[in-house]
C-alpha cells in the first residue's frame, strides 16, 4: 500500500509538472517513478540493474530534454497505463510498454540537420 500511494504521488506530481512544462522536474520524477516501481517489481535483474543505469539515463534526458518535441502529458499517461497494468497483473502490457519506453525519447527528438 504505501508503495502504491508512493508512486500515485509521483505520477501526480509528474502531471502537475507535465502542465507546467517542468521538464527538469519530470527527470527526477521519472527516474524516482522507475527506481520505486522496478525496486517493488518482485524481479531481482531490474531492482539491481535500474541503480547502475539510471545515472546514464538521467544524464542522456537532461541533455536531450531541450530538444524534446512533444506533449509532456502523454509521459504522464504512459506512466500510469505501465502502473494500471502492474496493478492488473497484465506483464505482458508491462513489458511491451518498457521496451516502447526506452524508444520513445528517440521517436520526439528532431531529424538531424544535414
């Protein structure tokens, strides 16, 4: 329960965030939102992988952020349709919208000038 009420407030911070277009905010929500949900996710390899990568990560949207074209809200329902179907038990859906998750920065971030 409390891990539950934990991530609800961080995806409702995040939305508050997301409104107000706090994308620096959003990283440290993010990045907290995925070490609690994959420390509480009962599989071992993510609760000890995310520690070592989330570094990396956080650096790489810092730096990426700016160039970021899209609708903050939609991180927002991303994060709560990954929570919804961990709550459903739905692992499938879970891990279909991890793999999509990581892809997603790439799909928003501009072509490169030539």
């Amino acid at each position: 329960p409390e891990i539950n009420a934990e991530l609800d407030l961080l995806i409702s911070d995040l939305r508050a965030d997301a409104l107000r277009r706090d994308y620096a905010t959003m990283i440290g929500l993010d990045m907290r939102f995925h070490g609690v949900f994959y420390a509480n996710s009962g599989n071992p390899v993510l609760a000890s992988i995310w520690p070592l990568l989330e570094g990396t990560i956080r650096k790489f949207v810092a730096v990426a952020g700016p160039q970021y074209s899209r609708d903050f809200t939609d991180l927002v329902r991303r994060h709560e349709f990954l929570l919804d179907n961990a709550r459903k038990g739905d692992m499938r859906a879970v891990a279909s919208e991890l793999a999509d998750h990581g892809q997603d920065i790439w799909r928003h971030l501009p072509a490169p000038k030539k």
